[in-house]
C-alpha cells in the first residue's frame, strides 16, 4: 500500500488522520509518514486498513470466499488456513494460504499476488475508484 492509497483508504472510512491513527494503535504522527510517503505502510497497518473497509457496515462489495472464486479442489480446501478458518472474504489477511497453489514466504510475496486476485480487487478498486470524488 502505497501513500495515496493509504490515503483513499482513510478517506473512504470517513475518518480524520487522528481517528485513523486511534483505529490503528499507532500515533499521528505515523499517519502522517504513510500519507506523506516519509515512511512506507507497515504490513500489520497494511491489512488493519483493508479489513476495516471490507468490515465497514455500509460495504457494498459483494465478496465471494477464495476458494469458489479460485475453483479451488478439496485436497487444496483442507491444506489451506482460509479453509480451515472460514476466512475465504479475508484470505488475504492470513498468511500461509495457498495461494497458486503454494503458501506464500512473506507478506510483501503474498501481496503481490494478491494484489491481482479477485477476492481482493474489489476493495482495491474502491480504494483507487475514490481519487476520482
């Protein structure tokens, strides 16, 4: 998550950067790092800001869990922690999915597959939707 995004982001949730930073458990001052670009978005920050907007009251993301969007087959269903843990709207949010049908070592690999996997094209959408208000 880039500074514009985590902008975007804060913005679509409707909160002010000291709300932001409350929600977050972080100072404003970090708030106001990410938004400048003076510190890059932790990956604990990262998914915070993702979960909030899937889990905003007013969502009008219409969300299907990984594994129908993946076609994934049993045998993956059972060795992946999405399955396991009825997260498939937030398997982006837990590491050790398997993702192309292989876990991912870290945050910055998942992501970059997640990024461009259609659970979680929707809210990046949204995110980039709302330069455009």
């Amino acid at each position: 998550m880039d500074s514009k995004e985590f902008m975007r982001a804060r913005k679509l949730l409707e909160k002010t950067q000291k709300q932001m930073a409350e929600l977050l458990g972080v100072s404003i001052k970090a708030v106001h790092s990410y938004e400048q670009g003076w510190r890059s978005v932790p990956a604990h920050v990262e998914r915070q800001m993702y979960f909030l907007l899937v889990s905003r009251r007013d969502s009008k993301l219409a969300l299907k869990p990984c594994w129908t969007v993946k076609k994934c087959p049993a045998k993956r269903k059972l060795q992946c922690p999405a399955w396991e843990f009825q997260a498939g709207l937030l398997c982006w949010f837990i590491n050790g999915t398997i993702c192309e049908c292989k876990a991912q070592k870290n945050w910055k690999e998942k992501m970059h597959l997640c990024r461009e996997c259609k659970v979680l094209l929707p809210i990046l959408e949204k995110i980039h939707a709302s330069k455009e208000k």
